[in-house]
C-alpha cells in the first residue's frame, strides 16, 4: 500500500483552519451559556457573531481567548489541541506560562476599553510587548509606534488616556492588541458603548486590520459592519449557532429565516 498518498479530502479546502473549536460547551449552574459550538475559521478569514442579548457570543469569545474554562469540547489553534491538560481525568486549563502564550497569539478587544490610566497611549501599547513578551525595550517602542499608525494615533502618543474621545481610546485598545502581533483577533461589541459619531473611526481601524488579512471574530449589533466586511454572518441564539451564511445570503434571504428575519427588523 502507498504511503504517501494525502488522506482525501472530499474536495474540500485543505488548508490548516487558524482555529477550530469542536463541540464548545460552557454552563453557568443550570444555564447553558454556550451549547456544543463548533467553529472552524481559515487563516484571512473574518466571521461576524450576530445574535440576541444573552445569546453567548461573549462567553464564548472569552472561551476562546481562555479568560472562561469550558465544560466541554477542545480548541485546536493551527491544528493543534490547546488551552487544556488532563489532571486526575479532569479537563483543567493549561499552566499559566502557556496560557498567557496562547493569548498573545488571540487579541481582544471589548466593549469596554480597559486601558491603564497612568499610563500614556504610548506606554499602554508597549505594555503587553514589554512585561508578557519580554521584549527589548526599543523592540517594543517600534511596534507600539508601528500600531499606532495603523489606527491613526501617532499624535497621541505621549498624552494620557482620560483626555481621549471613546473612539480614540478604543483605538489605542486596538494598537494594544495589535502590539501583540497576534494571529486572531476578538472584538466584542467594539463600538456598543460610543457615541453614534464616533463609531466610524473604530470601524475604520478594524476594516484597515480586516483589509490587511488579519483573521477575525466580531461580535456586532451593527449589521452594516457585518454586511461590509464578513465572509461569513453567525446567528447566535440560546447558546448555538442557529444558521450561518455569506452576508447576502443573510441579509438578502435571511435564510429563509423568521427568527433571523425579525431580529434583523429589531436591530435595524
Ligand atoms: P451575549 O454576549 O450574547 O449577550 P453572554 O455570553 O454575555 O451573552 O451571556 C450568555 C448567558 O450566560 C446569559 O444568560 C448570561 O446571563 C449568562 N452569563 C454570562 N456570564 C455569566 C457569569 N459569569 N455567571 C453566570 N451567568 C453568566
Ligand atoms: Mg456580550
């Protein structure tokens, strides 16, 4: 028998997906946050998460990122199983040397923007480089300066954050992620606490992000976004993902959904 034959494929993309998450289960108690998820997202690739309030989307993004430990299913970053050893025929997550590893490959971004207030703009992006990845300090400087850029902040490097506009400290959250230099990036309503005039900016630094190749996943109640840059739209409700397409065929057909329909009417 040959052995060098590849194990077929059905047709199908070969491609190593950057992550794949099987069967994800996480609970609180009773509830079910997050019921047998899968998701598989090819490197370039930008999934947008749409869904109702209480739906899961943020518990499972933080299950991605590994700031929730799950009930069930596993993560495969690159191919590869991760976050998660066996201990006494318990599933716990991984050390934390690894974990904080895996992390700076996975930016996040929420809602709310955490940045440190005694901090410049220019200290905040250079923190994660600095103290996790334990660069060198020019090292650090230069990607900071780098990100920076790329959300338009150059000026404000030397300020304080309380003196930002929320779409500015959104940005420098984003450069901060990106400092990183991670291979998947998470937004989580990245624009649900702005000020409707200062939406845009954000979009703007994450369209730039998305235009570049970065892969994604973005939580979003603003379908405009989700129409402009997805490949592919999720439905989450109840913890699933009730119905996925391409963004026409979401907003255009809606599935052939009422569910989607409607929820679609609410949120426009
Ligand atoms: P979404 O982001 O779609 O609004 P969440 O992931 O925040 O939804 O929440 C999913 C469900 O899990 C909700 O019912 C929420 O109340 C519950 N939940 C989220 N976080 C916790 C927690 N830390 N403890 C208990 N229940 C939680
Ligand atoms: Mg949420």
């Amino acid at each position: 028998m040959k052995t060098d034959t590849p194990p077929p494929t059905n047709g199908q993309n070969v491609q190593t997906p950057l992550i794949s998450l099987k069967d994800i289960v996480k609970r609180y108690g009773d509830l079910t946050a997050v019921d047998h998820v899968s998701l598989e997202l090819d490197p370039q690739e930008r999934v947008v998460i749409i869904g109702p309030s209480g739906s899961g989307k943020s518990t499972l993004l933080r299950a991605v990122n590994f700031l929730e430990e799950i009930d069930g299913g596993a993560i495969y970053f690159e191919g590869r199983e991760v976050g998660y050893v066996e201990k006494k025929g318990r599933r716990v997550l991984d050390k934390p040397k690894r974990i904080s590893q895996l992390r700076s490959e996975i930016g996040m971004v929420f809602q709310h923007f955490y940045l440190f207030p005694h901090m410049t703009v220019m200290e905040n992006v250079m923190e994660g480089p600095r103290t996790v990845q334990k660069k060198p300090l020019q090292e650090c400087r230069n990607v900071a300066l780098d990100m920076l850029q790329k959300v338009g902040l150059t000026d404000k490097k030397d300020i304080y954050p309380a003196t930002l506009s929320g779409g500015q400290k959104q940005r420098v959250a984003i450069a901060r992620a990106l400092a990183m230099r991670p291979k998947l990036m998470l937004f989580d309503e990245p624009t649900s606490a702005l000020d409707p005039e200062l939406v845009g900016e954000v979009f703007d630094a994450i369209k730039t992000l998305a235009d570049e190749g970065m892969t994604m996943i973005v939580v979003t109640h603003q379908m405009g976004f989700a129409r402009e840059m997805a490949d592919r739209v999720i439905f989450m409700e109840d913890g699933r993902f009730v119905a996925q397409g391409t963004p026409t065929e979401f907003f255009e057909n809606h599935l052939d959904s009422d569910r989607i329909r409607s929820f679609l009417e609410r949120s426009l």
